[in-house]
C-alpha cells in the first residue's frame, strides 16, 4: 500500500490497531468519522474507510474475536494469532511459517509492526495495497494452505451461527445483510477490526491474515 492521499489515511488506522487485539485501550482523544469514534494519537490523520464496508463497535469486536479463533482454520488449529502474536510483535518469531495442515512455507509471517507505513503488504507481490482483497489469500488459498477455508462455506455459516457470540455480533455487524456470504462477513469484520481502536504507544500492528506467508 502506498504512503500517498486517501491510502495513507487509511493505512494510518492499521497503525493504531495493534493494541486493540491485545485489549490495551487508547487514551487519545477520539474523532469521529461517519458516526464512529475513532481514537488516534497526535499527528495521525483520519483513516478513509471504504464505502462498502463501514465501521462499527460490533465490527471491530466481530473481528478480534475471529483473529483469534482457531476455528477459523480446516483444521480447528490455526488462527490468524497462531502467526502473527501480540507478544512477538504480531510475527510468529519462525524462519518459515506453517498452515493449518503443517505445510511448511517457502517464507516467514513477518511482523506487523508498523505495517502502516510499508509499501505493499506482503513478500512477494507488491502490486497488492488492498487490505480487504489480500486477506482472501491466507484465508481461501490453496498453494501453499494457510487456513485452508477454500469450499468452507457450509462450515463457516456454521460457525457464525452455533457460537452465541458470534450469532449476536453478525447481525449488529452487518445489519439488513442477513444473506450475506460467510466468507463475505469474515473479511469484511477482520478488515475493521484491523483498523479499529488501539494505541501507538505499542509500535505494532495487525491487518487479519494480512500477511501470511504465502502472498509474501
């Protein structure tokens, strides 16, 4: 993602994220945007968020819990936190980084820290700036598998529905979208969470999947 206009504002969400998955709150006075409150340090300009996927209180909550849910993998073993973990600065501390069947990756999850301010998103394609299609990757992809959610679909509206956690934040997510696809509600809730509420008094931060090993 380039550090230019519109895309800088919005990566500059993903910068103050971070110490939001770890449950540390934000002490910057908040501004608003489009009816969320948004906390940002000092100097940090207000992030643009996409049209067709606004934020939310519910959203974000939506999404930091299936950051760190295992379920979220063929397997029931691998989540999003598996490789990138807070207390490794969002990164898995491994030379090569593993998918939820064991599958070695040909790179490592690097870390998130200060990912608002990187170029592109991942190792080895830097045409891919945006957060909302790069988090397909590491979700759906099958060469090499991460989660291995590819033809998931019935599991994953499973999931959404059977966790009452989960059947109470969809529908405040994602009101008047009760036919959204699973897969849709997945990626849209870990893309807000990931540029929701957090501090930049922790130099890290984290897009969902977003940097998975094998788009980088």
């Amino acid at each position: 993602m380039l550090a230019s206009g519109a895309a800088t504002r919005r990566v500059a969400a993903i910068a103050v994220a971070a110490a939001g998955v770890a449950g540390v709150a934000c002490s910057a006075e908040p501004k608003e945007d489009a009816g969320y409150v948004w906390r940002l340090p000092p100097g940090f300009p207000e992030p643009v968020v996409p049209a067709d996927n606004p934020m939310s209180p519910a959203k974000v909550e939506l999404g930091r819990r299936l950051f760190h849910d295992p379920r979220l993998s063929r397997t029931g073993t691998l989540s999003c936190a598996t490789c990138h973990e807070p207390r490794r600065a969002f990164s898995d501390g491994r030379p090569r980084s593993a998918g939820a069947t064991g599958e070695e990756h040909r790179r490592n999850a690097p870390s998130l820290a200060n990912v608002a301010y990187l170029p592109s998103l991942t190792w080895a394609n830097p045409g891919l700036r945006s957060l909302e299609r790069q988090v397909v990757t590491p979700l759906f992809g099958e060469r090499p598998v991460e989660h291995g959610l590819a033809g998931q679909d019935d599991a994953l509206a499973m999931l959404l529905q059977d966790d009452a956690d989960y059947a109470r934040l969809v529908p405040l997510a994602f009101p008047g979208e009760d036919g959204a696809a699973p897969w849709t509600v997945v990626v849209r809730a870990c893309t807000s969470a990931e540029g929701g509420p957090g501090s930049t008094t922790t130099p890290t931060a984290w897009r969902c999947g977003a940097t998975k090993a094998s788009s980088r």
